[in-house]
C-alpha cells in the first residue's frame, strides 16, 4: 500500500460514562475512516441514519455517507432543517428517525455543534428502549462536552429543564474540523470547558492541562489531539460519578457565566463569562476559609495562560442586579441557593453562600472590571 493511502491512524481512548463506556477517537483527517470503526464495532451493517444539522460542512456529511455506505451500510439521511434545542426540535428529529425506519439495532450518526449532538444523544438513548449514536462535532466546544454532558432541553416555556446523561457510543474528534486560532470564537470557550474539567477532576488533570496551557493557547494541533483525550475522559469520570455532589461539581463558573450573560447580551464571550465564574466561585471559597489563596491564585494563572480575558466594564452590570440574577438562575432549578465552589484543586462541591459574602464579592467584582479587554 503507498503511503498516500494509508488512512491517518487516531489516539484510542474509552471514555467512562453512566450506563456504559464511550469509544473516543482523536487525530487529524481520521473522520473518513469513521465509518470504518463504526463497521468494527458494529459487526454485520443494518441500517444508519447519518443525521446532520445545519452547520455541518456538506463535505464531512459527503464523505461520511459515501464511506459508510463502502462498509456495507444502508444509509438514510436526516438532515436537520430546524435547529434549536427543545421539544419542538426533538419531534421533528424523532418524525425523520421513524420516517427513515430506524429501529433499536440500527445506528444513527450525528454531525454538527453541541445543539445538534444534544438533541441527538437525547433522541437515541429513548428511541425504542436505545439506539446506538456515534458522534462527529464540527467545534473545539462540542468536541469537549457534547458526547458526555450534552445540553439539557427546553421545555414548558422554560430552558434547560429536560436533563440528560451523555448517550454516545462513538466519538470521532478530527482535529482538521475544528478551528484552531486563539482569536476565533471556538477555541477559547473549549479551553474554559477544559480549566473547569481540570478543577473539577483532580490535581493530576489540573496538571496535565497547566502544562499543556501555552501550547493550547496558540492553537498546537498535537497538543489539541492530547489535551481532548485527556479533558473528555475526565469530563466523562466527573459527568458519572456515583456520587451526585461529584457530579454537581461541573455546574462549577455557569451559574455566574448564565447570569452575566443574561445582564449583558452581545456583551461578553460565553468562554469571557464562564472564565469570570470560575474567577468569582474561587474567590467565594477563598472567603469563606474552604480554599487556600495559593489555590486560587493558581486557577486565576491557569485562566491567564489560557488566554482566557475578563469582561470589561461595558459588559458589568450593577453589583445588586448581578447578585440579583445569580439567585434567580440558581433557584430555578432548586430550592436551595448553593454554588459550585472550589475546596482544592481537583475537589469543587456545591456550598451555601452567605448574603453579605455574595453581595461582597459581587460589588468588588463589579468594580473591579477593566476599561477595555
């Protein structure tokens, strides 16, 4: 065989979720040899649904149906011309699974961003009792958490209320998808998803990541195709956990970063706000005596080495109002205002906070905030 033909050969990591295992792989121009796995694993080829949403590349979408179809599959495209991510989005997905004949012994195939894969992974853990889904993000974000911790779904008027585990049996992250520059928009939130992972997993995976941090930084496409395998897999350890305090610990920096970002639409990035929330919950347990300041000065470098900003004082809303909103985005969910805070590195839990603790550190992060980033 020439060496033009032979097929880039990705980094194998099974990555540990809820009910079963994921089978993650990682590397640069592995997506057309997908297919190839997915006949591995799935002995005698039935049916594939290969679903696709609306900013999946057409040539990914291509290349997979034209290889899975060389494995023997019988490929049925769904291509999803409603986006979102809520009930209607799910019945127009489940409408196009059954209009296609997909049954629980078939496989579904998702291409696209965290929405799509979200959707999808919910889809495919109901369809009749559970279908097998591999998945192929098109960006750093999803290529992180969708497979493990997709995104929960809108329901009875209200967001994020249909919560799920992670139902992916396949993953294939191609780094050659995913776009690498520092000053785009994809990168930066992946690595915030990376530094929450670290501190949420333990020492070990927080180290790993600070010495990888400058060459993420600048977009290293080798240390991108080390760092997912490591983040994933322990983003899937924390997601499925036995323990439910373990597994709250990912709620780590969202409920400031929701918060901020409600107050200040087109304001701050997501990755900018979720950056500040880990900031600000450190900050809280320093102040409460649960984390040393050494620890906190710590994550404040791993953010800074990151590339990870804070938002200036255009996006900060009024000390009251941020508190305000904190609240409201806690306690819609339950009734017991406690934030994910860090007690060391490796070990967040969710912790009562004091009034006049939060009322401090929201004014002090208020004025704190920089002229411009």
């Amino acid at each position: 065989m020439s060496e033009e033909t032979v097929a880039p050969q990705p980094a194998r990591q099974w990555v540990v979720m809820r009910n079963a295992s994921m089978d993650l792989r990682v590397g640069a121009g592995i997506v057309g040899d997908f297919p190839r796995a997915l006949r591995s694993a799935a002995g005698r080829p039935h049916a594939c649904a290969l679903v696709s949403g609306r900013e999946a590349p057409e040539e990914v979408v291509e290349t997979l149906r034209l290889n899975l179809c060389d494995q023997g599959f019988d490929v049925r495209l769904v291509p999803l011309e409603r986006g979102g991510r809520d009930l209607a989005a799910l019945e127009a997905l489940l409408s196009q699974l059954a209009e296609a004949r997909v049954t629980s012994d078939d496989l579904v195939c998702a291409v696209g961003g965290m929405e799509t894969l979200s959707v999808a992974s919910f889809a495919c853990s109901a369809w009749y009792g559970g279908v097998s889904l591999a998945e192929v993000p098109c960006d750093l974000p999803s290529a992180v958490a969708a497979a493990v911790t997709p995104l929960a779904l809108g329901a009875a008027g209200r967001r994020d209320v249909l919560c799920q585990d992670g139902s992916a049996r396949y993953s294939s992250l191609d780094v050659d998808l995913f776009d690498l520059d520092p000053a785009g928009r994809e990168l930066p939130l992946a690595l915030a998803l990376m530094a929450q992972t670290a501190v949420c997993d333990s020492d070990r995976s927080f180290g790993k990541l600070w010495d990888a941090a400058d060459d993420l930084a600048r977009g290293d496409r080798d240390a991108w195709v080390e760092q997912l395998q490591a983040s994933v897999k322990s983003r899937g350890k924390v997601a499925s956990a036995s323990s439910v305090a373990v597994r709250a610990s990912l709620e780590f920096g969202t409920t400031f970063a929701e918060a901020l970002l409600a107050l200040s639409p087109g304001g701050a990035s997501r990755a900018v706000a979720l950056a500040d929330g880990m900031r600000f919950a450190s900050r809280l347990a320093v102040g409460q005596g649960n984390l040393s300041v050494d620890d906190m000065f710590t994550i404040d470098e791993l953010l800074e080495r990151l590339g990870l900003g804070t938002a200036p004082a255009a996006c900060a809303p009024s000390a009251a109002d941020l508190v305000e909103k904190i609240r409201e985005v806690r306690l819609a969910r339950t009734n017991r205002f406690m934030l994910a805070v860090p007690r060391a590195l490796g070990r967040v839990r969710l912790t009562a906070i004091d009034d006049d603790l939060i009322a401090e550190h929201a004014a002090a992060w208020c004025a704190s905030r920089p002229a411009e980033q």
